[in-house]
C-alpha cells in the first residue's frame, strides 16, 4: 500500500467474555479493523480484490474463525485495490469504509475512499452490504496542487462533540506529498466538504477521558520502518491544523517485529485495558495481525 496510510481507532461496543490471545492472531491480516459486539469479536482486513469478514469469540478463535466476503465490486472503476476497510456503527446501522481504484488502470491516482452500506442489526457480520457513495469532496477543493486530485486512501470515521461529524484521510498536499486531510461528513446525504490538512509527514481516533486522537501510520509499509504516531485533538475548530498535536511514532520496529503499520485500537471485553491490533511485516511483503496493549500516563496519553 502507498506510504503514510491512515486509520482511525475502532470502538469497542460492548463488555464480555475473557480474551486469552496468542500472536499473531492473523496472517496474513494487513490493515486490520476490529469491534467486539454481540458476545463476539468481528474483523476485516486488506484483500485487495474483495472485502471480508471474519468472527470469532475468542481473538485466538481468529485464526480459524468464520469468514465470508461481504464485498465484491463488478463496477471496474472501483473493483481494484480494496484496501483498509473499517467497521462503524453509525446511528445503529453498520458501514464500511474503505479505499479502492479502477481495475484498468495503473495503480494508483484512481483510488478513492469509499463507503458501504450494510444494516440495523446486532452484528456487522450478518449484514448484506450495498455500496452507498464516494467520499470525495467538490472540484477545486480536493487535493495536489490544484486542488483537484481525487486520490485518497484509508478514510475513516470522526465524531467531535459540539462540531459533529468528519471524515478523515490520506490525500495528497499542494507539494503531492501525502498528508492527513479532514473533512465535513454529511451523514444524511453521504457528502463530504473540501479536504483541510492538519498534518503532514515529518516523523481510528482514541477516546480516552475526554480525549480524542487519532493514530497514523508513516514511512511506507514496504520498509522495516513503517511506524504509528499520534495526533491529539486540542480543542476548537478539527478542521483547524493548529487544534491537533503531533506525537510519535508510538509504535516502532523491536525485538524482531518490524513494520508495525495500519492499526485498530479497542478496548478489552471487560473495559479494563486499552488493545490495539496492528499489521506487522514478516519476511515477504505480507502483514500479519498482532495485538498489544497500551498504556496511559497521567496525563492521559497513551
């Protein structure tokens, strides 16, 4: 996947259950999403050609669990490249959003985030999904130089109190660097507003006592490199670059573990620890699917 992906943390939906894990816990599994709702752990990763889901009540039970294609696109525009799918729970229906680029054409300037639709119901796994929208702002408020490049990749789903609701994602500056880039959702007509960047390199969010960070993942996830940092949200306008600040890299290669890119944090079934899931590189290109736990000092960052 191109450099300087992005995701926002997953939100775990409900308590239950004990969670002896072994890692890896996927692989391959690059690119990892994962909710614990309904007694079960759900999860979906990058497969390129298709999105699929996987359900286990255990994260160990991963390995093997029940897993089925939710998505597959004959539309040739978007039926390449599915990277980064997410699970959300958005006013009791469950989404998916991911990237994905036109099937005859060269990767990559086609790709664009994009968004599904699935249902009401007590699970993401039992929902038939149908595609709902590009999320991609007007001409002339898009991304490069001109402000007309429609690439992005790896979007994700913000909620910030008293401003609402945001869709954020890797698209490209006015230098055509890849950068983060925030915009107004519109969640009744499934629109976004212009692209605004609040970070840019040079080194799903967290909700932690009335906190909000986002966790991003930078130096390309074909070197050993490959790194997650962090963007505190510190009030005021999120379209705003200065109402975030940068930390990090949090995440980075050690003891034998490298490429630690494209992650999901969520809680523990009892609520007690912060984990998060994240795509570790072996000794081919493929990612496999590692948890961890996190720690937060006083000052509430983790």
């Amino acid at each position: 996947m191109p450099p300087f992906s992005l995701q926002l943390l997953c939100a775990a939906l409900a308590v239950a259950l004990s969670a002896a894990y072994h890692n890896p816990i996927r692989y391959p599994g690059p690119d990892p999403s994962m909710v614990y709702v309904d007694g079960s752990y759900f999860m979906t990763h990058t497969s390129d050609t298709h999105i699929e889901m996987s359900k286990a009540n255990t994260l160990d039970a991963l390995v093997f669990g029940e897993t089925k294609t939710i998505w597959e696109d004959t539309n040739v525009t978007r039926s390449a490249h599915m990277w980064a799918p997410e699970i959300h729970h958005i006013d009791d229906t469950w989404y998916m959003l991911y990237s994905s680029c036109h099937a005859n054409q060269t990767c990559c300037d086609t790709c664009m985030t994009r968004i599904l639709r699935g249902c009401d119901g007590s699970n993401p796994f039992d929902c038939d999904y149908e595609f709902l929208a590009d999320l991609v702002p007007p001409p002339g408020r898009r991304g490069g130089p001109e402000k007309n490049l429609t690439f992005s990749i790896d979007g994700t789903y913000l909620e910030v109190p008293n401003y609402g609701r945001y869709h954020v994602v890797s698209a490209m500056d006015e230098n055509n660097n890849q950068s983060i880039q925030i915009t107004k959702l519109d969640t009744d007509a499934w629109t976004v507003e212009g692209w605004n960047i609040i970070s840019q390199p040079d080194r799903p969010p967290l909700y932690y006592q009335d906190n909000i960070w986002l966790t991003y993942s930078g130096s390309f996830c074909g070197t050993p490199n490959y790194a997650l940092g962090l963007l505190h949200y510190l009030g005021g306008d999120p379209l705003d670059k200065s109402s975030w600040h940068k930390t990090g890299p949090v995440l980075t290669q050690a003891n034998g573990n490298f490429g630690t890119g494209h992650n999901c944090i969520f809680l523990s079934p009892d609520g007690t620890e912060i984990w998060v899931s994240q795509s570790r590189a072996g000794t081919n290109v493929w990612h496999s699917l590692l948890k961890s736990s996190l720690s937060h000092p006083g000052f509430n960052a983790p």
